[in-house]
C-alpha cells in the first residue's frame, strides 16, 4: 500500500483527496492517514489541505524499494529490491538470499555497508546516506566460464548512467571500475556460486561514490565522489534507477551471444586502459605495455615491449596517470 500511495502522490497534478486514494486502493482513510505521517517521518514533504486531500511538495533521497520502483523500466533486475538501513555487504546478504532462493534479478541495496567489500578481498568504505551500495543476483544460463564478463557488462551501465546523470566524463578502467578524472568512483565485485557446467547463481556488486564530501588521506589520491567532482550533489535514486535500466538492456544483449560482442565497440570508446601504458601484476608474470584493445571476450590486448600481443585476462592492472601511476 505505501508504494502505491506514493505512486499516487507522484502521479497527480495537484492534490489527491483521501477519498479517491480510499476509493482506488480500497482501504479506509484511517488506513491512509496512518501511512502518510508514516511518510512524512522518513522525510516525505507531505502537504494536507481540508476538503483538498494531500499533495506532495518534496521527497527524500532515501533508497527504498517503493521510490525505485516507480517508474523504473525494467522487467528482470529489480523485479524484486529489498532495501536495507546497513548491512555488513550487499553482496554477503544477496548471496545469502540467492541460496535461500531468491528469484533472478533481485537487487539488494543498503544505505550503509560497514564491511563492503571490493576486489581481492579489499575493504570499501560505504558512508550511511551517500553512496549506491547494491548488489543484483542474477542466473544467467551461459557457461560458469563466460560469467566474468557480467562485471564489464555492469561497469559499462554505470559509466553510461553516470554521464546521462551527472553530465561527468565517466570511463572505464579494465576490469571493475569507474573512473572521474583519474580518480575511481565505482568499484564492481562480481562473484559467483556454480557447478562445473552450470551456474546456480551469480551476485553483481556495484559501490557508487556520490555525494561523499571527503575522504580518507590515504584515499585521497585513489578515490573521489560525483559530488566532488560535479561540485553538486545527485539524487541517487534517480542514478539507482537509471543503472538498472542501462544494465538491463546490455545484459539481454550478452546473453544473446554469451559475450560482449553486441556491446563491445561502446566498451572500447569509454575504456581508459586503450592506448595508455599499463602494468599488468599477475599470478606468474608481470607485463608492461601498451593496450590494444578489450576482446569480445572481455580480455585485455596489451602490447609488450617486444612488439607482441598478450592476452590479459585478470590480474591487477595499473594504468600510467590514474590512481598516481607514473
């Protein structure tokens, strides 16, 4: 019901009385009234007028599953959102509730996280009410060896959701993050619970630094937010919504090929590892170089001193003028 009043609320032109909202949900106004000052204790700007009924002056930057349905434009992720006041990690939770059986496409999103994860297991600093901390599961039926690529698929939503939203230059460093003006504002944490054939179940981490006004001094040269970059802060639910949309759309687009292929010329023109020097810190090598390209396969093509092509397709990658590589 408080969806649906808030839908109501969002959708009428001017006031709404109690009676039409009695008539079209069919409960009483006690009902209603009772879930309007419940409303306006979240933060809902809320004006109530005799013989006029209710009107909606404002609504908070709260992330909750009733302000990101509506109107939200998806059919398979965000199907179901459960939100959460703090969380250790959306990404423990969502794969807690993946085993549990949640559906495919449910999103898992807190306000706080306070032990987020990132890559290689490094911690993610995720402040109360200012950043995009959720997590989609998803069970795609492709081979447990194509599910990486989920990680470029995402980060490519971000990065085109973030420059429609905030109108920054966001780009993509190879392989989990976003970045504005050498400086990371997204990170992506994909893992995934399968059998050797068969994949039960995969959990898309997405961490988005958007109205956080300062950090850490160790962070300081690494990390940077939308706010700071944008000298603005950004409705996040809008941001939210906008993610899970693009994400949608370009992952119906890998399942069809069960690679990048339909979205990879796009991947490339916001890449900022093309053509840039990097270091590549792997398991049995290291590489320096320059790169080519990233492979419909989601594979980084660098270029050795040598003049010959290496196929990357994980280790830590530092990228010649970002996070302080020189």
């Amino acid at each position: 019901m408080k969806e649906k009043i808030i839908q109501l609320l969002n959708e009428a032109d001017d006031y709404i009385s109690g009676e039409e909202i009695s008539k079209q949900l069919g409960v009483s106004r006690t009902a209603i009234w009772k879930v309007i000052n419940r409303l306006k204790e979240e933060g809902y700007e809320i004006e109530s007028v005799t013989r006029k009924g209710y009107r909606l002056l404002s609504s908070p930057d709260i992330l909750n599953s009733e302000e990101l349905h509506y109107n939200l434009n998806t059919e398979i992720i965000g199907n179901k959102i459960i939100n959460f006041d703090k969380l250790d990690s959306t990404n423990q939770q969502a794969k807690k509730l993946a085993l549990e059986g949640a559906s495919n496409g449910t999103v898992v999103i807190a306000e706080e996280q306070t032990a987020g994860k990132g890559r290689r297991g490094k911690m993610w600093v995720s402040p109360p009410g200012t950043g995009i901390w959720m997590s989609a599961i998803l069970r795609p039926s492709v081979m447990p060896e194509n599910a990486s690529m989920l990680t470029l698929v995402a980060g490519l939503a971000v990065c085109k959701a973030v420059r429609e939203i905030t109108n920054l230059e966001a780009s993509i460093k190879w392989p989990n993050d976003i970045v504005v003006n050498g400086k990371k504002i997204c990170g992506l944490l994909t893992e995934m619970n399968s059998e050797i054939d068969f994949i039960n179940f995969v959990v898309v981490g997405i961490g988005i630094n958007v109205n956080i006004e300062k950090f850490p001094p160790e962070l300081d040269n690494i990390a940077t937010s939308l706010m700071i970059e944008g000298n603005q802060s950004y409705q996040r639910k809008k941001l939210v919504k906008r993610t899970l949309e693009i994400f949608e759309d370009y992952y119906k687009k890998y399942l069809a090929t069960e690679d990048l292929t339909k979205i990879i010329e796009e991947y490339n023109e916001h890449c900022i590892n093309i053509g840039r020097k990097v270091r590549v810190t792997g398991r049995k090598q290291d590489i320096t170089g320059n790169v080519k390209c990233v492979t419909n396969k989601g594979e980084l093509i660098v270029t050795d001193q040598q003049g010959e092509d290496i196929v990357v397709t994980s280790g830590e990658v530092s990228v010649r003028g970002i996070y302080g590589y020189v």
